[in-house]
C-alpha cells in the first residue's frame, strides 16, 4: 500500500482508495438496499455527506433511501428546494412548515390560498431546479454571526431557536440565491432529488416523497382526512398556549411561566378526554365497546384509566377486557415473512373466540374470561366470569382495536373507536419540524430504561421493528376512529430532556447506535430543561417518566 493509499471497508468489502477522495466520488454508480438513492453514508457509525473527503482508514456503510436517515436527508433537501421555488413564483411570501401526513409533509404560505394550478408550478418549478443540479453548499459559522444573520432577514423563529445552544457554530447551506438553516444532513445538490411531487391540499401544499418501504416509487394512500383535524386541533391549542416554536417555548420557561403552561396543557388534555366520554354517553345503550388503539408510547395505558374516569362521572360503568388474553396456543401463532412467530399479527388473537365472548356480553349472556399464560404459550381459565349489566361499557385497549377483522362478527353499531397519538405541531422554526416519533421514542427509551431495565441502545435497535408493526397494523386503520386523542403535552421535550440524555450519551462512537444517539442528542440542544415536579400524577407524562398514580 503505498503513502498515498487507504485501506477502507465498504459494505463489509476491502478496498483500497485513493487518500482525501470525496465520498460522492466513491460511490458514483452504486446503488443501495432495494436499488434505491445512496444519499450519504455512515463512517465508523458517524454520518458523513457525500461532500466528505476521507482521509484515514475506515469502515463504510451506505445511508440510502431504504432507511428512516436516508429518508430525513432526501425530505431536507426536497424541503429545500420547495422553499426556493416557492420564493420564485410568489416574491415577497414566507413558506412555513406544518406537520407530517401520510403521503409527505404539509405547508402553508403565509396569508395565500394554494391551489392546484399554483402546485403544479411550484413542481414544475422544483423539476427545472433538479435539471440544473445545483450543488447544496455547506457554511459553518459562529453562533453571534448566525444570530446577525437570522435577525437581519426578520427571521426572528430562527434567532429564537440557537439561543440556546450549547455549540458554538451554525451550520447553514446557500442554495443558489437562498441560505437557510437545517437540523440535519444534505445531499450534495438539487440533481439527486427527482423522485417527488406536489399537491395542494387544505390551502397548503403537501410535498409527497419516498417512504424506506418502497423507495422508488411514491406512496398512493389517502390523505387522513380526521388525522389532518387533530393536526389542526393541536395548532390551535399551541396558539392558546402561545409557543409555536421551541424558542418560545424556551422563554416562557426561562421566564417562570412553566406552571401555567402545565395546567393549561392538562387541562385541555381534561377537556378533550372529558369531551370523548360525553360522545359515548350520548350514543348509549348502543356503543357498549370502547375500542382504543395507538402507536407505541402513545400513552394508552395512561388514556384508558383517564377515560374511564370520566365515564364514571358520566353514569357509566366500564370494565376492561385484553385482547393479549385471547392470544391463540404458541403452537398456532402465525409466522412472518422471516419464519419467526409474528405475535403482532391479527391471527395470533383467537377471532372466533373474542368475537363469540364479545357479543355473549353484549347481548347480556355471561361469560368465563381467559387469563394468557405468557410462560407456557396457552390461555388458562382461572374462573373470572363476566356479564353487564344495564350502564356498563366494555374498554378495550390494543394495536389491532380500530382493525375492522378484530371484531367483524359485532355490529358497527356497538363499536366506538378511539385513536390516540403523541401528535406535534410545534416546530424548531418555520422550516424544521418536530417529527411525532422522535418524541415517542425518547418517551420509549425514559420508560423502558425506568421500568423494565432496557438500556437505550436496545430500544433504538427494536425501534424499526415497532414502527413497522404499526405501519402495518396501526396506521392504516387510523380513519376508522369515531374520536381522535392528541397525547403529546406542549412540555413533553424539556421535561424529558434531562432524563433521556444520561442514557443517550452512554452510547459510544464504537456501537452501532451512535449516529441515531447523536442525532438526538443535537435535537434535544434545541430545548431547555425543566424539572418534572410540576407534572400532576395522573399526567400521561408520568406513564414515561414514574410517579403515575394509575401504575400499581
């Protein structure tokens, strides 16, 4: 190997290259999983853009369109070319970002209607910028620099938002004759993002991309038309609360009004679940099930209880049934694509049994309960009987609740489904969002780690996993909801802050999680920490972070 020469792995594969070449370079020509878009890569689990020029030896992977960081960087830079186009077309209009949907990402401009003519010429527009290939040119500058910088283009959100940093420096990237600011990766120019398209939707404009499932080709599912209301739902309670953005909701704790943004919080968390049971009191004797379901760290547990409550006051009765009880024998479970036992399937529930108890109780009958034996694979009847009588509901909390099969043989007529999300509208500023499973997933990683002793590179590895199993079993089933519950508190991150932190930097650069950790923790250093004491005990918080007065 001569001076000049570096020894690397790529892909598990030895190579020997030339030292100082850029990445873009390297892989030119290559494809990754699933033939789809190389859009950066992982060198010695530390993301690198394709810009990087390596100059030791080292281990590369590709990060490509087939997983969640491939993804976010293909999002950033389509965002920023929609940005730029829309500065084009309609001079003088700030663009700002909204939340997730199903297909994509939705945005408004500012004071302006969209319609369909104008998304086709904000899409032909971005299709004429990716045939020029313009090149995403990175900036680093200090931290008084960028403020400079932000105040002088009246981005006031944005000053708001590095105000506390713990960096020095910004990163910013210039884009033909625009510079913004990111919280993320780029790819290295425009010519890399051709697979999108624009609608208009709502008054706004919904970018639609890749999802890792499929990455070559665009999603054609439907927009959740009561999905996208309590999306809305929630920016209105934001506009109450008064912080649309993390920096202002840094001021108001900074300025000692974090109690009031707590009560306030909680109380329309009250209202809402309060409002949800006046809907079942007043479509009784008819809906006598109560059908929950949501994403993993959605707070269910904590939302049943709460619900229940709530009934109670209403007159009515509930009782609570699991549908893990009527998991078929192990030996039956159904196995996945893989051969291994797929427990999150709707066949692993014993249909024809929970159907046949369901509508016994219903109709007034009496029934024997089984208890599921987790340790032997079988369910057991122990002598729990159960029969309703005249004010009693059934609540039923589980991944396959809204999933028509799981109850096919009970009348539509007795069914309520509730579907309930940590859902975010609040924003880092106007053109970085705060994606709703980041903050389910340090929910996740607080929990595991207090309750079951899950250290945080574990939950990070299963994550993929869970978000599978509910895009498979969860979210297509979402619109079937009679009610919707958004369970993210507007102070859920600062609080959360200083209790995932400790386990996120105990991962290191030599494990495999450390890209995933360090993205994070760079996501967490946008918000200010504040003390959980404050949370009132029947919070759905404190389902994550202890102290719930529902946990036994």
């Amino acid at each position: 190997m001569v001076d000049n020469e570096l020894r690397i792995k790529l892909n598990g594969k030895d190579m020997l290259i030339k030292k100082g070449i850029r990445i873009e370079d390297l892989v030119k020509g290559l494809k990754g999983k699933k033939d789809s878009v190389i859009v950066a890569v992982l060198i010695n689990n530390v993301i690198r853009e394709l810009t990087y020029r390596i100059e030791n030896d080292c281990d590369i992977s590709f990060v490509d369109l087939a997983c969640e960081d491939g993804i976010r960087i293909y999002e950033r830079g389509l965002k920023f070319l929609l940005i730029k186009a829309v500065k084009d077309l309609f001079p003088g209009y700030e663009m700002q970002i909204r939340h997730s949907v199903s297909r994509g990402v939705f945005f408004e401009i500012l004071n302006y209607q969209v319609t369909p003519e104008d998304a086709s010429k904000i899409e032909k527009r971005m299709r004429e910028l990716v045939e020029m290939d313009i090149p995403f040119t990175k900036v680093t500058v200090s931290i008084d620099a960028a403020r400079k910088i932000f105040l002088k283009s009246g981005r006031v959100d944005r000053f708001r938002a590095i105000e506390n940093r713990e960096k020095d420096y910004v990163t910013l990237y210039r884009f033909d004759d625009i510079e913004d600011y990111f919280y993320g990766y780029m790819v290295p120019s425009s010519g890399y993002l051709k697979l999108f398209t624009v609608e208009a939707d709502n008054g706004g404009i919904v970018l639609i991309l890749p999802k890792k499932e499929n990455p070559n080709k665009l999603p054609d599912v439907p927009i959740p038309r009561k999905l996208f209301n309590i999306f809305s739902e929630y920016g209105e309670w934001i506009n109450i609360l008064g912080v649309e953005d993390v920096g202002k909701l840094n001021d108001v704790i900074e300025n000692g009004g974090l109690k009031d943004l707590v009560l306030i919080a909680e109380a329309l968390h009250e209202k809402k679940i309060a409002q949800i049971a006046d809907l079942i009191k007043h479509q009784q004797p008819q809906k006598r099930l109560i059908m929950i379901a949501g994403p993993s760290s959605s707070g269910k547990t904590t939302f049943a209880q709460r619900l229940s409550i709530q009934l109670r006051v209403n007159g009515l009765k509930p009782l609570n049934i699991s549908v893990d009880d009527y998991f078929v024998e192990k030996t039956n479970t159904p196995l996945d694509e893989e051969g291994k036992p797929d427990y999150e399937a709707l066949e692993a529930v014993d249909l024809y049994l929970f159907n046949r108890d369901i509508n016994t109780l219903i109709n007034g009958g009496e029934v024997e309960i089984p208890s599921y034996n987790f340790q032997t694979g079988t369910r057991e009847y122990r002598g729990k009987k159960l029969k309703m009588t005249e004010g009693e509901v059934l609540v039923i909390e589980g991944i396959h609740c809204l999933n028509p099969g799981l109850t096919s043989e009970v009348k539509h007529e007795n069914k309520f489904n509730i579907y309930i999300s940590a859902i975010t509208s609040m924003r880092i500023d106007r053109h970085n969002r705060i994606p709703t499973t980041d903050l389910r997933l340090i929910r996740r990683m607080v929990r595991d780690n207090r309750y079951r002793g899950t250290p945080a590179p574990k939950t990070i590895d299963m994550w993929p996993s869970v978000r599978k199993g509910e895009e498979k079993n969860i979210f297509p089933f979402q619109e079937e909801a009679d009610a919707m519950f958004n369970s993210s508190l507007i102070y859920d991150l600062p609080m959360l802050k200083p209790l995932v932190l400790p386990l996120l930097k105990e991962i290191t650069k030599d494990m495999p999680q450390y890209a995933e950790a360090r993205r994070l923790i760079e996501f967490l250093s946008y918000f200010v920490s504040a003390p959980s004491d404050l949370v009132p005990a029947n919070s759905i918080l404190r389902e994550f972070i202890g102290g719930s007065l529902f946990r036994e």
